[in-house]
C-alpha cells in the first residue's frame, strides 16, 4: 500500500509490534532475495507490518511509490531468484546528510520504526551513519516544519539491523555473507568448463574474478579448482613473483600438467601496491614460458544466477533472526548485525564489524600484509596455507620430471 507523502504518519502500532522496512543495497548478491522474503514472512508472522523500500537507499530519499507495504504472497517464488527483485544501487545522494534528511522524512512519513539492511561494508557503514544522525535529523525536519514535535517523539527510536549480502565475503565477524558461497559455486563452474578447453590446447588461462579489496573469492577458487596461481590484495607475491610464478607453473606442466589456471582477484597487487593485471600475468606466460596464453575476465556472471543452497538457508535463518533483534531491541540497543560462526546464527555488533573490516583495508594500505591476512579472518591464512601446500608449490618427491603419455611439456 502506498501512501501519499503530503498525508501525516500512521498511529504506531500498537504494544511491541513495528513497522520494519527490508532493504537490499550495494552490490546485489545470490540469496538477498532469500532474505527479504524472510523478514517479510517473520514480521507478518510476528504481528508487524513490513515494507520493501526498493532500489537501496535511492529508495528512502525518494519516498513515494518505492516504500511499499509487503504482504506474505508477494515474496512467494523469492527464495530461489537470484539478484534482487527489490532493486539495489549505489546511492550518492545517501552519502551526504541532506539526502539521509530525506530519507528520515519518508521514513517516518511511512510510520516505519525499524530498518533491516542487507548489503556490503558500504551500505552497513550508511546504516550506523543514519542510526547515529536520527535525534538530530528529526530535531532538523522539526525545525524546517516538515514534523511536528509530537511526530519527532513517537519516531525518536529508529532500530537498524545489518544482513551481510555481499559475494566478497569481506565482512570481519561472519564466517559467510549471504551471495559468497553461489558467486564461488560459479567460478568454479565456469573454471571447470575453461580447464577443458585449456587441457584440449595445452593452454594457459588466466582469470579475473570479483574481489575489489577481498581475495576470498580468489583464494577459494583457487583450493576449489587447483589453480597453478593466485593473485589476492591481501597477500602479494614475493618480490620476484614473476620469475617465482613462471617456475611453479614450469614444474607443474614438467610434471605432466597439460593446462595452466592462475586466478587473478580484481584487487591483486605486488608487495608495493602496484596493480597485477591479468594482461601483465599474460605476457609472462606467453613470453617467458611460450605458453599459449588467454584472459577470462568472469565479470558479473559471478554476481547473477540463483542462489545456491546454502545462501537460500543462510539469507532465511538470518531474515529470521534480523526480526527478532528487531523485537528484542531496546532504544539503547546498539545496532546489530546478523552472523554466522561456526554454523550458528549469532548478532554481532555492526559497528565493530564495519570497523574491523576497514581495518583490512587500511592494513593492506600501509602494506602490513601479515596483519591484512590475520584480521580478514582466523582461518583465512590458514587456507592460504592449504592451497599453497597442496596445490601452488607442485612439491612432489616421490615422484621425478618423467612424464607419461599425453602429458604436457612446456613448449620451446
Ligand atoms: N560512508 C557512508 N555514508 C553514508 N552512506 C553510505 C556510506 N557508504 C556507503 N553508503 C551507502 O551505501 C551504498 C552502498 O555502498 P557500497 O559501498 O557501494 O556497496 P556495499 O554495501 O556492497 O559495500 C552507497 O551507494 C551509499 O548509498
Ligand atoms: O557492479 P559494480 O558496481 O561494478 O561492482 C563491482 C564490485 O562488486 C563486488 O562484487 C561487490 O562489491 P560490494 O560488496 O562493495 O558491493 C566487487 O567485488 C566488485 O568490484
């Protein structure tokens, strides 16, 4: 139901029920339609009243016909489409306070007094900006006469609740955000499909994929698929990565290897910031190991599809769980946003989570890798650990350069 901004708020609902509004914002990922669909059915099933606000924060400072009332049929068939059917963007306009001014007044205009927002660092950092700004963004509409005072006190508490969609899987506190699982299941796919035509050619490939600051995309690939090499911003390679990568992926193809994968991470760096582009590993292959060389860049494909099994469980036990922090939530209640450790469904502060995730970044800035690497997770340099030992260094001693029939060797 929409309603017409110029009319006055509704009467809150009454005892604890809440008007919640559901958003998805940022990049889109496999399973945030999942966990729209969960905050709706929760907050219906809870005695509330739930709202889609669409196209992310574009949507709040619009207002209008993008704040929508949500009834349990109209999420029916969500759970196993992939994007978001409630639109997402990236919303400039949100960044600065004017445009967060807006979007209080057509919040309240709505009478919704709880928001939950699935979306990256990005969109949880906006949240808390908006959560902290509230008392005053409501004193600002009071004073330009656009509340009243009576409206600025029964909407002075407004609860936020952050889901992590993102298919990074950058966000410090969670295990897994909602998209990551689908956005791997789909590299590997899409590698297992190139391995076939590099082994039929003896080719090399090298392939870009998602992960602008975050190398978990790459580094899982990497395990999933046994690539030869892997480039991800938090680790660099060595000083003399070249002559290091071209003498790993020399031994594997001495070794009977008959195609070459190295995964490039959209974010890889050296050891001093400079960008590892895919055309750069390239021509080292083709140069220095005359391999036939080419570059897939996966691009969006790993954002869109339905999501995977685990995202569909992931994005509705934590919808789930978003609702009732929302209920449980006091107007003290610092902001929480939803986890998961260990395989349990946990809250977190989101504050502390946007600021450890951005610890990351500045680690990896300052070129403090090691600390990069701890802070992105406890297991995450474990990993890195388990692809190099098993897949990268090609340590075989049981077994010499003599190759079988079939088998590759480096040409020239
Ligand atoms: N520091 C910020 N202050 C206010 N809003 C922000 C801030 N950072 C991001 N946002 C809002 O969240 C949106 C999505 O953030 P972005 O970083 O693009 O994606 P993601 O949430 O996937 O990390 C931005 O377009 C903007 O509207
Ligand atoms: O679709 P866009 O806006 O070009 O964004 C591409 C970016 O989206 C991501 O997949 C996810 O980034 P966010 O979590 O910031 O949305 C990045 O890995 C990638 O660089």
């Amino acid at each position: 139901m929409e309603r017409p901004s110029s009319s006055p708020p509704p009467a809150p609902l009454p005892g604890k029920q809440r008007r919640i509004g559901i958003m998805t914002s940022g990049g889109d990922a496999p399973g945030m339609n999942g966990a729209v669909r969960a905050v709706v059915r929760m907050s219906i099933f809870m005695g509330c009243e739930a709202y889609a606000i669409y196209e992310g924060y574009e949507g709040l400072v619009q207002g209008g016909s993008l704040i929508k009332q949500m009834h349990w049929d109209d999420v029916r068939g969500y759970l196993s489409e992939g994007g978001t059917l409630i639109g997402t963007a990236r919303c400039k306009a949100f960044m600065e306070r004017p445009g967060r001014l807006q979007g209080a007044k057509h919040m309240v205009m709505a009478g919704i007094d709880a928001l939950v927002i699935c979306g990256g660092d990005g969109s949880l950092t906006g949240a808390d900006k908006f959560r902290k700004e509230w008392p005053g963004l409501l004193d600002e509409l009071v004073a330009k006469k656009e509340l009243t005072a009576e409206q600025k006190r029964t909407y002075q508490h407004l609860n936020i609740v952050g889901l992590v969609g993102s298919i990074d899987n950058d966000m410090s506190s969670t295990d897994a955000t909602i998209g990551c699982y689908s956005s791997l299941a789909r590299i590997c796919e899409a590698i297992d499909c190139i391995d076939a035509t590099a082994e039929s050619h003896q080719r090399a490939f090298v392939i870009e994929v998602m992960g602008r600051h975050c190398g978990w995309l790459a580094l899982m690939a990497g395990v999933s698929t046994s690539a030869d090499f892997i480039f991800i911003p938090e680790k660099p390679p060595s000083e003399n990565w070249e002559a290091e990568m071209c003498s790993i992926i020399r031994r594997h193809r001495e070794m009977g290897k008959r195609k070459t994968i190295v995964i490039v991470a959209e974010g890889a760096h050296d050891l001093a910031l400079r960008k590892v582009t895919p055309t750069r590993v390239k021509d080292l292959l083709s140069n220095d190991l005359k391999l036939d060389t080419r570059i897939t860049t996966l691009g969006h494909v790993q954002r869109g599809g339905r999501p995977c099994a685990y995202d569909r469980m992931l994005s509705t036990l934590q919808g789930v769980e978003a609702v009732r922090a929302v209920l449980n939530a006091t107007p003290d209640t610092p902001s929480p946003v939803i986890c998961v450790i260990e395989n349990k469904i946990v809250r977190k502060p989101l504050l502390k989570a946007v600021e450890d995730t951005l610890e990351v970044a500045k680690a990896i800035e300052a070129k403090d890798f090691s600390r990069a690497m701890h802070l992105r997770d406890a297991e995450f340099a474990e990993y890195h650990n388990a692809y190099t030992t098993t897949t990268a260094t090609g340590h075989h001693p049981e077994k010499t350069t003599t190759q079988g029939p079939g088998k590759s060797s480096i040409p020239g």
